[in-house]
C-alpha cells in the first residue's frame, strides 16, 4: 500500500519554501475564518459532551435514583468529610459497590451511533453546506429541548440521539469544508472542538453545582446552536465549492486564483470522480484512520466504562460530581493538545494509542481493587488521557490536511472523520458488558 502521508511523494501538495502559506500573511480578513472555525468546533461538540458529562445525572432520572438502592448511601450515615483518603476507623458500610444498573456506555452509544451514522453517509453525498448546517443547528437545538423536557425514558434517548446527529453531521461538513481554507483552519477546528469539553462539562458542572436543575441547565445552553449558525453564515468567508478544493484557493495573498489542469497530473492526484474511485482510496486512509480509532476506543472505554466506577466515598465531592469532575479534566487535555499542533506535530499516532492502552489496564484495576490511595493521582491521570486523546485527533487531520493531494483532501477529511466515531461506537459496545461485570465484584476494602 502507498504511504499517502509521506511528504516525500510527488502526489502531495507539499509545503516548500516556495509556498506562499510559509510567506508572512497577506489576507487581512483571514481572522474572520479562523476565529469562526475556532467557534464552529466549540458550537459542534458542546452538545455531545454535556450529554456526556450529563451522563450519570440522566441515568439517575431514568432509574430514580443513585444505582443500586443498597450502595446509593453509606448504611452508617458517615458524614462526608474534607478529605482526600478515608481514615482508618472510619466505615463506609457498602453492600454492593455503588454503580447505576446501566452504564453510562449507553448515553455513549445514544450519544455516538446516529453519528458515525451520518459520517459514514455524508462522505458520498454532495458538501451542500449551508443545507448541512441548518440540519445541525436544527437538530442541536432539538436535542437540548428533548432532553431538558423528557419525561419518559425514549425521550430522552431521542433528545440525545438528535445531538448526535448534529454534532456527527457537522463534524464531516466542517472538516471537508476546511480543505477550501488556509490550513491552520484545521488547528483552530480542533482548539475549538478541545474547548467544546471545557466549556460543556464545566459548564453543566458548574451550573449544577450552583444549584440549577439538570433541566434548567440544559435550556441555558439553547444559545450554543445560535452562535454556532452566527459564525457560520455571519463570521465565516464561504468559498466556492464546485470545483475541488487546490492550493491557490486555500492561500489568502492570491489575487486570482490559479487553474489547474488535473489531467496533467499523475493519476493518484487527481479528483475522484465517482463511487468506485472513492471506495478503492479508502485503504490508502487506513494509515490515519486506525490510530485514532484505537486512541478513541481506549480512552472511551475508560471514561464511559470505568470512571462511574473509579469511585472515593468519604471525600469533598459526591460521587456524582466525582465523575463529573474526571469528565471536566479529562477535557482540559484534551483541549490542551488539540490547540498545540502549531507548536509540536507528532506523525506517529499509533504511539498515543500504546500508551492509551496502558492507561486501560491501570484503570480497569484501579475499578477492580480499588488500590490507588488518592483522588489526585487520578486527576492527573485523566489529564494525560485527555492529552493523549487530543493529540491523536489533531495530528490526524493536520497530517491529512499538509500531506493528501490537494484534490482528493476534502474526501479524506470526510471519510477519516468517521474513526473517531468507530472507536467511541466499540468503546460504549465494550463499556457495557465491563462495566456490568466490575459492578457484580465483591466490595473492595476502601468501600467497606
């Protein structure tokens, strides 16, 4: 198979010295696009990750109460105390660890499905852009008014299902579109999208923590889909799309963009120009697309499969806002590495996913035994996974985005976007069983 991503091939649009995107800028107005880009990936993922993070408060609604009735409290009535680590004397009593009946590996599949769903659609249909993102609006405001209102439990599956779709339907149409702009489009993208896990999981924990309803909180956030069709069709410079995406297009210092005769180049350069062109490229795509589906399926299975179960009774946080809380910091990674590709590039994803592995294998006994002494250790934890998450999301695209041939870049945008999905959708299918078994384990000491 030919290595796409190496910069050395004659088919990439390479970045020499000769390329203008390496000259100082000349577009005064290419501000406008990446700050919209920036608040496009922040509007596209907040939906999906206050679902997220919403997660175990939803589940709550739908079971009427904190999981088990036996582990829902201490059996002593231990107060909770400001503390880090139980003391010695002290007894938690529990008869069952204290988990939900259903993990919350099923919001994850809710949250992930209706999009890879879409993503896997949306690589075949037209970039019909300003119709694509009414749907995604549409549909994120939806999905808040279903969720916030639902007094059934398919409601609220619905609710989160309709964020999903915009937020799976976005992702595509943005990335795709991206190939018609400046390239560090790409990186304001993936900041925007890291943003999108601060502000949603803090956001609702913050606002909950307040003492607003899970309800109220959810209304509040009706603005995120106005804002996200503001710097749309308001902020962002659209381009034209009829004609695949080139180099001139994309710099801001050309007058007059410079045609190009794609017959003249080779034929792996070339557009695609129908199905079967564009179902025999996706192998050359595996060489991104399996990385970042292994990075997304290790990391998801931690946090929706084993944070519910990584759990410190007798501390300053319930354990609710316990998981709340590794949902806000594991986005404060993730967010860090996703607006840092600027600054270090890394070409080697499969490198993230190896250490995502380890961080499988230390959480799935951290939930077993119950064995690590302090809460703090697991914060820092789950920000190296979000780092490790981020990381691997970022230099993806930004690879696909300097490396893939300047016709066929839109395409590949679109069709890797789906790996991340695809390893979610495993990660809540594998959370799930995991998660049930764990939670039939005797009591660990530290909840005795």
């Amino acid at each position: 198979m030919t290595d796409i991503g190496e910069a050395t091939s004659p088919s990439v649009v390479p970045l020499t010295e000769n390329d203008p995107d390496q000259a100082p800028p000349k577009d005064k107005g290419l501000w406008r696009d990446l700050v919209a880009y920036w608040i496009l990936g922040l509007c596209n993922n907040y939906g999906y990750v206050v679902m997220l993070t919403a997660a175990h408060d939803i589940l709550k609604e739908l079971e009427g109460g904190d999981g088990h009735a036996k582990s829902a409290a201490p059996l002593d009535g231990y107060d909770v105390a400001n503390t880090t680590a139980r003391a010695d004397d002290v007894t938690f009593g529990y008869e069952a660890r204290p988990c939900n009946k259903l993990s919350t590996g099923a919001i994850l599949l809710a949250d992930i499905l209706p999009a890879l769903a879409v993503k896997s659609i949306a690589s075949f249909l037209p970039l019909a852009k300003h119709v694509r993102i009414f749907l995604c609006v549409a549909a994120a405001a939806a999905g808040f008014l279903l969720t916030a209102f639902a007094t059934v439990e398919w409601v609220l599956f619905v609710g989160v299902i309709a964020t999903s779709f915009s937020s799976g339907l976005g992702e595509a149409t943005f990335l795709a579109y991206a190939t018609y702009f400046n390239k560090n489009v790409i990186s304001t993208w993936s900041s925007g999208t890291g943003g999108a896990g601060i502000a949603g999981s803090l956001s609702y924990t913050g606002l909950t923590g307040l003492g607003l309803t899970p309800k109220t909180t959810i209304l509040i956030m009706l603005v995120v889909p106005g804002l996200e069709a503001a710097a749309f069709w308001l902020l962002l410079r659209h381009k034209d799309t009829d004609k695949p995406a080139d180099i001139s297009e994309q710099e801001a210092g050309s007058e007059k963009p410079e045609e190009i005769d794609y017959n003249t180049l080779p034929e792996d350069e070339r557009p695609l120009e129908n199905w079967n062109q564009r179902l025999r490229y996706i192998p050359s795509l595996f060489i991104f697309m399996i990385p970042l589906i292994l990075v997304y399926l290790l990391e998801y299975y931690i946090n929706q499969g084993l944070f519910e179960l990584v759990y410190f009774p007798g501390i300053w946080l319930s354990q609710s806002a316990q998981y709340r809380w590794y949902q806000v910091i594991y986005q404060i990674g993730v967010f860090i590495s996703r607006s840092s590709v600027n600054l270090i590039q890394f070409r080697q994803v499969w490198i993230m996913a190896v250490f995502q592995f380890l961080n499988v294998v230390y959480f799935t006994f951290e939930a077993v035994y119950y064995f690590t002494p302090s809460i703090w250790i697991i914060f820092v934890l789950i920000l190296w996974e979000g780092l490790l998450g981020g990381g691997g999301y970022v230099n993806t695209f930004y690879r696909i985005q300097t490396d893939v041939p300047a016709a066929r870049r839109e395409y590949a945008m679109m069709v890797t976007s789906i790996s991340d999905s695809v390893g979610i959708a495993l990660a809540g299918i594998a959370a799930i069983p995991s998660h049930n078994a764990i939670c039939d384990l005797p009591v660990p000491d530290r909840l005795l």
